[in-house]
C-alpha cells in the first residue's frame, strides 16, 4: 500500500470517528440498551465461559450491565474495523499491541492514565511488560512514561514444550528445567526420537515440528541477531547471525529429517501430530494449556534451546482492554477495563479456566507454584516474563508490512533451494523500504518511529 493510500485511509477513518465523536450515543453498540456497557473481545467457548463468569460477578458488584460481543480471532480485526468505521465502537475491546499507535492516532483510544492512577491501581504488581505495551509517549511505544491507553488483558510468553512420556519411553534423559539444552543437543535428542515406529518403513514420530513464522525468533535472538536496531528505525536481519539461526532451522528439515516433511505436513500439521503424540518438542503458550492438559501424553516446560549467546530467547505477546475515546459512560468504562485486568476475583476466573497466566504477580507466583500444577513446570511461563521474553518484532511499530515482508518469498529457503544468507540480503532492502514507510506514516499521523 503507497503512502498516499494510506493518507487517504487515515482521513477516512478520522472522518468516521469525527461523527462518532459528535454522536449523543458514545459507545455505538451499546445504542437501545441503556446504560450498558459494549465489551467487545474474541476467543474461543472457553474464554467467553469465563469472562461471562467474571462479567456477572462485575455487574452483581456495580450494577453496570455489561453487553459482551466475541468473534473467533481470525475475525476479531476485522470487525473491530467495522465497528469503528460504521460509529459503533463499543466502549470496552481487546486491541493489540501493533495497533496501538494507529488507534491513538486516530483518536480511538482513550488516555486512562490518570484513572487508572485515581483508581489505587498497584501498577507494580502487574507485570511491567503488559502494562508498558500499552504505553505510548508521542514517539515510542512500550516505554515506562508513556501515557497509558489499556491495560493488559494478559501476557502471553510463548515457551517450549516436549513429550514426557515419548521421552521416557526412548530411555532419553529428560532435559534440565533449569538450564537450556544448547542447539547441538536439540538436535542430537530430535534425530533419536524420529523414527519408525512401528516398523512399515515410513517415519510417524519425528523430534520436532516448529513453525518459522512464530519459532525462528528464539533462534535468531539467541544466537544474537534482531530484526531492527533499538529505535526501530533500520531492519538488520542481513547479518551472519540470523543467517545462522535461519540456516539451522531450515537445516533441521533438509539436512536433520526431524521435522515431518512438507508432504506429511500437508496431510496432518504439526499441530495435529503433537497432539497425537507423534512429536517429541514443540510451542505451548498459556492459550494451549485447556487443550494440552487433557491429552494421551504428560508434556511439560523446558527453556528454548540457546545459541551462540549460550541463553534462551523467546517471544511474549499480549492483548490489551482498552476504553473508547467516545464512550457515553467513560467512568464505568474504565472502571470494567481495570476489573478485567487487575481484580483479583476476575483473574482467577480467567486462571481457571485455564486460558492465561495471572497478571498480578503475587497470584502468578502461587499459581507457578501449586503442587498440582499442569503442565508441572508453570514457573517456565513466569520466567519468559520476567526474564528472556521480548515483543515480536513488529509489536510497537506502526504497522507491520516491513516485518511480513520476511515470509513472503521464504520458502525456497525452507525448501533447501536457497541459502539463508542469500534470502536476507535479497530481503532486507525490501523491509527497509517498508519499515521507512511505516515510521513516515507513524510520523504524519502524530505519532513515531
């Protein structure tokens, strides 16, 4: 999309909320009810149990009637677009970090800081980097002195899971919780668990299965390369360590064999074949756990396997709640926004249903902790947190076109037909220019870099 397109959406949009802003409704969907709240998020029927538990125990409390609307995230953009468009922002919504900036930009979101502050909130006991997401100061996003626009919905440190008992079963020692296994002994304990089981001549149980999409972060960061520089102004994945990282993990296909191949991917992901305990060690997020607790196999949580820096990498996402700009009831707005966030009777309705890791420190820490905890090593999650976890490359930019732009035409690597270090240097040019656009963009709408 040129500059020039994006300008011109940038006006449409603040054409809409200017409307929005002039209307008597405040908060579009909650028009014909009332004094109710809109809340609009997504998730699956677990989630919504559960914030409906938490929203009846909210209105119970306050007497504010809450109107809950939820799409599946593949949708939750999308519609959030519309509502926003067509004058109906509800009052309350999940947003994500990568669009932050526009939607301050633009006059969607609402500054709480001095609510929240009014409130008592003790921001210290919720983790620093959910609540510094959603922080914003005119120029950088997720720096600790920056307005406030949300508050964390959750933190989602995306930590590395493997198969217990195929482990066991193969007579391999399990790893150290403790200490991450270097990228020579992952790969040797992948080639041991891929194998023919049960003698037909063909593999059916493969070491590992990552996706580079959402896997080759920990690779790159821990073998000490990065996407950008700090200020997020120049891409630098052209370098000998990316290439490296990117390398092995394409290696682990073509060279290793511990992956399922494309065609036997094709026929059942490697989602599918770990859940059906076909696959030694893969991703668990906290979202993962409803699902992975119920499963044929005992799984738990090691740290990601490290390179050349000798440490662990990983990413940590998050969804923030914010409040709109143009609610008619911005008190009880804000008021629900930090209930969902910071209550502790809220959170351990989210907790147990199994859908998040605590916000509130003290409550993560005894969750970590509980003898009966699944997976057993929960405390993973809490140190990806507070220890290796970072924001996705693209989290505080705006926009996240340069960043997409990686995966584009990364197959012929992942194939074996191009090297990793050909592709980067091929690419980069290609990100710089959008990563240029993105921060112009950022800069006319107010914001930037």
């Amino acid at each position: 999309m040129t500059t020039k397109t994006l300008r011109a959406a940038a006006l449409v949009l603040a054409g809409a909320l200017a409307l929005t802003a002039c209307s008597s409704g405040g908060g579009g969907e909650g028009d014909g009810d009332g004094d109710a709240l809109t809340f609009m998020f997504r998730g699956g029927a677990d989630e919504k149990a559960a914030y409906q538990a938490a929203i009846d125990k909210f209105t119970e409390d306050t007497g504010v009637e809450v109107k809950m609307t939820v799409t599946d995230a593949d949708q939750y953009a999308t519609k959030l677009q519309a509502a926003v468009s067509g004058n109906k922002v509800p009052d309350v919504f999940y947003i994500e970090q990568a669009n932050l900036q526009s939607y301050v930009a633009s006059g969607v979101l609402m500054d709480i800081t001095q609510q929240v502050e009014d409130a008592g909130v003790d921001l210290d006991n919720i983790w620093e980097y959910g609540v510094d997401s959603y922080r914003f100061d005119g120029t950088l996003q997720g720096t600790p002195d920056g307005a406030l626009y949300g508050l964390p919905k959750d933190v989602g440190p995306f930590a590395f899971g493997y198969n217990k008992t195929m482990l066991e079963a193969a007579g391999i020692p399990l790893p150290d919780k403790d200490v991450p296994l270097t990228l020579d002994e992952f790969r040797d304990i992948a080639k041991q668990l891929t194998v023919d089981t049960d003698g037909d001549g063909a593999l059916d149980q493969w070491g590992t299965g990552l996706n580079v999409q959402w896997n080759v972060q920990s690779l790159v960061w821990s073998n000490g390369g990065d996407w950008t520089n700090e200020d997020r102004t120049e891409v630098t994945v052209d370098t000998p360590e990316f290439a490296e990282a990117l390398q092995y993990f394409a290696d682990l296909t073509n060279v290793d064999g511990v992956t399922p191949s494309s065609s036997e991917a094709a026929t059942l992901d490697t989602y599918q074949r770990w859940m059906a305990g076909e696959i030694g060690f893969f991703p668990v997020g906290p979202w993962d756990v409803s699902v992975y607790n119920d499963l044929d196999f005992e799984y738990d949580l090691i740290p990601w396997p490290a390179g050349s820096t000798g440490e662990s990498a990983t990413w940590v996402g998050s969804l923030g709640i914010g409040v709109s700009n143009t609610t008619s009831n911005p008190e009880a707005a804000v008021q629900l926004a930090t209930y969902l966030s910071t209550d502790a009777e809220a959170q351990q309705t989210l907790v147990d249903a199994n859908i998040q890791v605590p916000n509130l420190k003290d409550m993560a820490a005894e969750w970590a902790a509980a003898p009966d905890a699944e997976p057993a090593n929960r405390q993973e999650f809490l140190d990806i947190v507070e220890d290796y976890g970072r924001a996705m490359p693209a989290a505080y930019t705006y926009g996240a076109q340069w960043y997409d732009e990686l995966w584009v035409n990364i197959q012929p690597v992942l194939d074996g037909k191009q090297t990793a270090a050909d592709y980067l240097a091929e690419v980069q040019p290609k990100m710089q220019a959008l990563l240029d656009e993105s921060n112009t963009n950022a800069e006319m709408a107010g914001g930037g870099a």
